[in-house]
C-alpha cells in the first residue's frame, strides 16, 4: 500500500515550451488531492510524467521515499498507478468487459476466453456504479458518457494505489458524476488520488486539498476548506475574473434572421424549429440526452435529417454533407474536439487551413505561402500560444486546440457558426478568452449558436436561450428573463409531465 507522493523539482521542457519548472509538492492517502490551474499550466505533463508516458529533465518523484523512473505506462501500471486522460483509450469495437480487463482477461479450457466468467466480473464492477448497460455491450455503441465511465472502470478495476483522473467528468450526467464521487470517496481511504478538473462547483464538493500550477510553476497547496473560489482563480489566472460575463464587450446591434429551421425532424429531434439573428448568440441549454447536439449535427449534414427545412437569408438550404453546409456559410465546431474537432498529429498550420485547401490552389498546388499566412493571421488575430504554426495540434493546450479551431471556420467566413460545448475541459482565463471572442464575431454580424451544459454561461452570454427537452424546444427565453430556475424547469418540461412554454 503506497501511502506517500512527493514531486521534487520536477522539470520538462518541450522545444520551445517550458512545461514544468522545479515543481514540488506532497500528496497521502486518505485525501483527494485537486491539480488545478490554467491550459498549459503543466497539470497534464505532471501526470504524464508520474504514468511513464514522457521522462522528466530534471527533479524527482517519489513514492513511500523511494525514487521511481517509469520507462513506460506498463511499468507504472505495474507500481500500482492508474492516470485517466481526458482523452478516452477504450477500444470500441470489443465489448465492455474485455475492456474493463483488457491485461487480465480469464482463460479457460485450451487457453480460450472465458467470457461467462469475464461478463459476470465485469457486471459486478458496472452495478457497483450504477449504470444501465452490459458487460457484453460493444463500446462503440455507447455514450460518449458511458465510453468515459468505461475507461474510469477500467482504472478502478485493478485497484491501483495511486490513481489519478483528468477532467473525468467533462461528459457525465448529474447522475454519473453523483455516482464516481461516491466511488470516490470509498477509494480515498485505500489510495492516493489526484483529481484535475476545471470545475469549480466539483473541487469544493470531493476534493480535500488544492495544488495550483501556474506557467509551469507550482504556486500554493491549500486545505480546500480554507480556500475560495476566487482565490483559487486569482492564484490560476494572475487577475481576478469577478463579474466575468459583466466585463465582455458585447454586440449591441441585432440585425434581422440570418437563418432558420422549420420542423426540423432527425433521430432524437422532434418538429425543432427556431432562427437565428445577425450578430446574436442564441444559446441552447438541457439536459444530457436533450437533443441539441443531434439538432446540429442534422442541420449541418452531420447525419442526415428526416424531414423539415433549413434556410439562410430565407433561401432554403439542400444540406446532404457537411460540406454542402460549409459551402453555403454554415460552421459547426463538434462537443468532442478529440475525435471531431482536430487533426492532432497535423500542425497547427493544416489544421487551420484544412477547409480552405481548395481555395489556396494555384496552377495545381497548393500555395504554401498563403496557407502559411492564413495560418498565421489565425493564430495572430485569436492570440493562438504556440511557438510556432508548425507546432502539433496535440501539443496544445485544451483552450488553444479550441481557438485554433475557431480560427479555421472563420477563415471561411460563415454567415452561421454553430458551437457545441466549446469550452468544456478549458480553464477558466481560456474560458474568458473564448467568450470574448464569440462576442467579438456577433459584433461582426454573424449568427452564433451557443450549446453548453453549463448553465451560468449560458446565463450570462447568450441573448436568447432555447430550452430542449427529449428531443423537442419546450421554451424559449431572453437573456433579461432567464434564470436558473426558468431553465431547469423547461429542461425537465417533458420529465415532469409539462409542456414548456
């Protein structure tokens, strides 16, 4: 049983990037340990470093006082340590339990899987969480919430030590995050665990003490019960961020409709019809499994629609593809980033300049120059933090994958931008940025679509806000009417047997 972690001066650099510089710090059993601070504040590469997966320059970590140097994550796992990343590592097309016991599958007669004991291990682990689906379910055919719940089922089953979890909740339900924290608070008593979340409302509700990082740096560890919120963010950011929304330089002219949907029908979309101004953001706001998502996807071309009809300038759109969307003025930046959203072992030069190839042809081939320029005016015009355009994608840090994709839709210049929980998993002076910067295209006069699980940005961006419920619009709100209470009630409309307004 390892009772003990201790970093010493731990140290990474990566060409250009300074990650870590001498971070020192002491996590023990018993206590749920909160990483927090910025993107790019070197939460991520602290944990990457403790799993095998990069060697740090200099420092050390320890545990029970001794030295440890893991060559790879086998090693690690070996020692006992278990790191959930953000970015989901299931394999989708097996089963639920053969991932849940991928290095330990059981064997039976002539070396052959047993899977009547494999399935019956495995649904003892998923009842113990709670969730409404077998061992024997293929991966793919789940949630991308219950893909995650997989993965943290996964760790659990092989009752590390020392575990660790990145942004674990970024796409649970209310009702999945109750369930972890409960498993959580079982596991501390047995293990180390860190805990790396942006999210302010979980940090005070499970952890028992904060480490913040800054720039690499470590800055404070604190008791959670002596520090507040605003503390914690000042000691993040290096400025106090009260009144965020407050602050923003908004668009104060709202032009006529720039586009339309009229009883829009897809799977899981039920006679949606709504419209969006000029130089508004028209937020969409309910529960997990609400039906705004598979909404944008249908009117982007994303999957394909059922029936209804779609319209820009009240020129009625043929959507197929996503590219006949793009081709008309439609942008959609996806809810998963990882999977939809970036090219992560591409540049940051081709993954801006990804939907403009065609037009930065010239006698056959692509001009290099002006692709170039186009990448750099990207990461000029939205303060991109990269060292250079020919940087990785997957190098970045959460915000600047996010701005970087905000960069190649509005190098196409839409009429319409669509963004689909753009700031999950992103700190919260990125968070900022980004509000910013979608106020900033409304002022240019573009129509914007905001969909976030989180109700005070939500609240405090948007300047209408359309409420789904299963599949349908139970209400609608302007942002001087909204309240939390107002929301809550249209989302559960259905649930509670209402019928919105």
């Amino acid at each position: 049983m390892n009772d003990l972690l201790e970093f010493k001066k731990i140290s990474k650099s990566f060409p250009g990037v300074l990650a870590l510089n001498e971070v020192s710090f002491t996590v023990r059993r018993g206590e749920v340990t909160a990483l927090v601070g910025e993107n790019g504040a070197g939460k991520s590469t602290l944990l990457k470093i403790l799993n095998g997966d990069y060697r740090h320059d200099s420092g050390q970590y320890l545990i029970d006082h001794e030295e440890k140097n893991f060559a790879n994550p086998r090693e690690a796992i070996n020692a006992g340590i278990s790191v959930i990343y953000q970015e989901r590592q299931v394999i989708p097309y097996l089963s639920v339990a053969e991932n849940i016991f991928m290095e330990d599958i059981p064997s039976g007669k002539l070396g052959m899987v047993n899977f009547r004991e494999l399935n019956a291990r495995a649904q003892e682990i998923i009842n113990e969480f709670g969730l409404p689906f077998r061992a024997s379910s293929r991966v793919r055919d789940l949630s991308v919430a219950y893909q995650q719940m997989v993965e943290i089922m996964k760790a659990y089953r092989r009752r590390p030590s020392i575990i660790a979890f990145d942004e674990p909740t970024a796409s649970l339900s209310d009702a999945e995050i109750d369930s972890l924290f409960e498993i959580i608070r079982r596991l501390k008593t047995e293990m180390i665990i860190l805990y790396v979340s942006h999210r302010m409302k979980e940090i005070f509700k499970i952890t028992d003490q904060v480490v913040i990082l800054k720039d690499g740096r470590f800055i404070r560890q604190e008791a959670t019960a002596k520090i507040g919120e605003d503390e914690i963010i000042r000691s993040m950011v290096g400025r106090d961020l009260g009144g965020i929304f407050h602050s923003l330089s908004r668009n104060a002219s709202i032009g006529g409709v720039v586009f339309s949907v009229e009883n829009l029908r897809a799977p899981n979309v039920k006679d949606v019809s709504f419209s969006v101004r000029a130089g508004e953001i028209v937020g969409f706001a309910g529960l997990v499994g609400a039906g705004r998502t598979e909404t944008m996807r249908a009117v982007f071309g994303a999957d394909q629609k059922e029936g209804g009809t779609v319209k820009l300038f009240d020129r009625e759109l043929q959507i197929r593809f996503p590219e006949d969307a793009i081709a008309s003025g439609i942008a959609l930046c996806p809810e998963d980033r990882k999977e939809q959203g970036i090219f992560s072992i591409r540049s940051v030069r081709d993954n801006i300049s990804v939907v403009m190839l065609r037009s930065l042809v010239k006698k056959g081939f692509i001009d290099q120059r002006a692709e170039l320029g186009l990448a750099e005016e990207g990461v000029r015009q939205l303060t991109i933090r990269t060292p250079s355009v020919y940087k990785t994608m997957g190098e970045l840090s959460g915000g600047n994958q996010q701005k970087t994709i905000f960069a190649r839709w509005i190098a196409t210049r839409p009429k319409l931008l669509i963004l689909d929980e753009p700031t999950k998993g992103i700190d919260v002076g990125s968070k900022f940025e980004i509000y910013q910067i979608i106020c900033d295209l409304a002022k240019q006069g573009m129509g914007i679509i905001f969909i976030s699980s989180e109700l005070p940005e939500i609240l405090g961006l948007c300047d209408r806000i359309i409420v789904m419920c299963q599949g349908r619009i139970t209400g609608e709100l302007a942002r001087e009417e909204a309240t939390d209470h107002k929301v809550l009630t249209l989302a559960m409309a259905d649930m509670l047997g209402g019928k919105g307004t």
